[in-house]
C-alpha cells in the first residue's frame, strides 16, 4: 500500500471527530511538518519573554524602574492569554468554513500576534508596548489553541509520547534561535522584534496550506453554557484533568520566574554588564536547549515503551525544582551555566511527558481545541501571577534574586506532587 494511501494526515480529509482507536499512524512528513509550525508558534512567545521585551521596557525607563514596568505589560497580557486561548479553542471546534476549523485560526493569529509585536516594537513609551502585547497575546494564544488541538485530532495514543517529545524539542530549539536572533540584532531593535515573526511564519502558513483540515459540520448552538464551558472543566467530573493542571500550572509558574526575570537577574544578581546580557542569555539557553533535546526525544520515547506517564513527570519537576535552587546559589556566570543545564534535564523530560498526558486524560470528545485551551490557562495565568509576586518577593527579601528562585523550585517541587493523584494514566 502507497504511504500516501496508508497515512490520511496531511493528503487527505480528516474526519471531524474520529475516536482514539481509530486514529491510523502518524508518517514523518506529518510529525516533521507540525513541528516545525508549532517550533515557530514557540518561537513567537520566546522571543518577546527572554529579552526583547525586557530590553524595550528597560530602554523607555532605565533598570530602576523596569521590572515593575515588565510586571505590568507581561501580567496584562497574560491575563488576556488566559481568556483567549480557551476561547479561540472553543471558537476552532465549532469553525464550519470550508478552509477548516485549526487553519482558520493559526493564520488568523499569526498575523494578529505580529502586528500586535511591531506595535511594540515601535512603541515610544510604555501605554503603546502594553497596548501592543497584549494584541500579540491574544493573536498568538489563538494561533496556539489550534495549532495544539492537531495533536489529539491525528496522533494516536500509542505514537503521543514520541510525537510529544519531539514538539518538546521544540522549546529548547525556539529558546537557542530566539536568543541568537535577539543578540544577532541587538543593535536594531526593530529586527529584534520582527525578524522571529517573519521566519515563523513561514513554517507556519507552509504547515496550514498543506494540512487537509477537518471542520466541524453540525455546530450546537452558541449560548451562555457553551462559552463559559470554555473556561472550566468539574474537577469533581474530571479529577485527572484538574490535578494535571494544578500540576502544570505550578511547574509553569517556576518557569516564568526564570525566563521573565532571567536578564534582571544576570544585571543585578551576577552584575553583569548590559552588553554582556544578550550573549549570556545566549549561552544559557543554548546549554539549557542541548539537555531538553536529549532529555525530551529519551523521556518520550520510554514513556512509550513503558506505558508510564506519572513518574517521568514527577521526575521531571524534581530535577526542575533542584535547577532552579541551584541557580538560587549561583555566585557566577559558570555556576549559573551549570544550574541551567540541571533544570535543562528536568524541564527536557517535563515538555515531552506531561503533553501526552495532558492528552491522555482529556475527555474523550470533540472539543479538544476547547478542553486543551483550558488546560492552557495553567501555561498562562502563571506568566501572570510570576511578573505581580516576583516584586512583592524582591521587596520582602531586599531585592535577592536567589529568594525569588527558591521559591520557584519550592513550586517546581508542589508540581510533582500535584501529578500524584492522577489514575487515569500510569
């Protein structure tokens, strides 16, 4: 049998809802595609949160006055994330044009996302870069939602551990390429800002041109019920599903402490210089990218061959706790380096694992954009809770980043206990 026969993914119609078992495997043309598209939809996160935005912020109003200023934009626009992906997920499910209901809404956020990041880019004080990220984040979440949902709408569950090790590599890849973009242009913030959207879009729109999408045929009817079940979920209905985004949600919030306020750190904990920062970032990232590869394509592939998903994302949050207390004792640029690599391995093994059982543990239905958007509100609401607590913590413990990283291990370590319960999965 021809493989273009064999594989329905990207050369043929796919069903609107076509059950688990059903589910024909995944053929590499499919996985290589995709991820490339959802690395470019990483991308377009990345890039504003591990410097460019705080660079902005910090040229309008100095160091002094910049992580409060960085508390407010990120915290806005966080906030807006939170509703947005839900919303748009639950928009995606019930899309009924011709042109499908995930492609309709990538491209859509694409380009609202980056316009929403030129404005900032341009902007002459902070209103406009609030303004301008908070565009970008509704139009990117919009994008996420749907670019997500193709994971449960095609891949299998005997394939979800490996594809989702390899969308974990996505992150640590994004991180290096958006680093080495941001110090490449560091002298032209306006390439800073726009030359990530650009080759991001590029895999993407060659991903939503190619892609045979499904569209949602027979709709029910919008109401009141309908748009509030986009945001919530009965933990008392579905307990596996509420402890798995408690567990994200705390894992998710170490993380944002890290990258948000990672540049502030270097400035003011290891005093380094503020040409010097972009180049750090730089390093860091590229040996915290080189341990998530290995850690994510290993964890995910013997998640696979063990059928376990519980243990591997304990494990996960543990190495990630122990990484960032170690970057709470860092007293140079080396030890840092070395802290960096430790959570590279926790957060590796997390970013391959905890996707696919976040996929697992979904009610089985057709609303995967939907229940995956609100599973996103615990990716989200931490990059809006971490930017208001971090300054509260600074002032409490006079202004040490190593206090504001211990608590972030302190959260990474609640994640693993959080994934505890779970018993829909091993």
């Amino acid at each position: 049998m021809a493989e273009s026969s064999k594989y329905p993914n990207l050369d043929a119609e796919s069903a609107p809802f076509s059950s688990e078992a059903s589910l024909p495997t995944v053929n590499k043309r499919f996985v290589v595609l995709y991820t490339l598209a959802f690395m470019s939809t990483i991308l377009l996160f990345l890039a504003p949160m591990l410097g460019t935005l705080a660079l902005k912020i910090n040229a309008l109003v100095g160091l002094e006055q910049a992580p409060n200023n960085l508390a407010l934009v990120a915290g806005l626009g966080a906030v807006l994330a939170i509703f947005a992906n839900p919303f748009f997920g639950m928009l995606s499910d019930r899309t009924t044009l011709p042109f499908g209901r995930r492609r309709t809404w990538m491209l859509i956020g694409l380009v609202g996302g980056s316009f929403g990041v030129l404005v900032v880019a341009l902007a002459p004080s902070i209103p406009f870069v609030l303004l301008g990220w908070c565009v970008a984040q509704v139009g990117f979440n919009a994008l996420m939602a749907a670019i997500a949902a193709v994971l449960p709408d095609q891949v299998p569950p005997s394939q979800r551990g490996s594809v989702a090790g390899i969308l974990g590599v996505c992150v640590p890849i994004a991180s290096v390429i958006a680093a080495g973009l941001i110090a490449l242009f560091s002298a032209n913030q306006l390439a800073m800002f726009m030359v990530p959207c650009g080759l991001a879009g590029v895999f993407i729109v060659l991903f939503a041109v190619v892609l045979k999408d499904s569209r949602d045929s027979v709709p029910a009817r919008l109401s009141v019920k309908t748009i509030a079940g986009a945001f919530y979920l009965s933990p008392r209905t579905h307990p596996d599903f509420a402890w798995v985004f408690a567990s994200r949600f705390l894992l998710v919030l170490a993380y944002s402490f890290l990258s948000t306020f990672l540049a502030y750190f270097l400035l003011a904990q290891l005093r380094s210089a503020e040409r010097d920062v972009p180049g750090q970032i730089l390093l860091g990232t590229m040996i915290q990218s080189a341990v998530v590869v290995v850690a994510s394509v290993t964890g995910g592939k013997l998640s696979d061959w063990t059928g376990r998903r519980k243990a591997f994302v304990v494990a996960a949050s543990v190495v990630y706790g122990i990484g960032m207390f170690a970057i709470a004792l860092a007293a140079d640029l080396t030890m840092f380096l070395v802290a960096m690599g430790i959570a590279g391995l926790g957060f590796g093994i997390y970013l391959a694992v905890d996707l696919a059982l976040v996929v697992d543990v979904l009610p089985k239905d057709d609303q995967a954009a939907t229940r995956l958007g609100i599973l996103n509100i615990a990716s989200a609401l931490p990059s809006s809770i971490a930017p208001a607590l971090a300054p509260a913590i600074l002032l409490i413990a006079g202004g040490s980043y190593s206090a504001l990283y211990t608590v972030a291990g302190v959260s990474a370590l609640l994640g693993a206990a959080a994934v505890l319960p779970v018993r829909g999965a091993r």
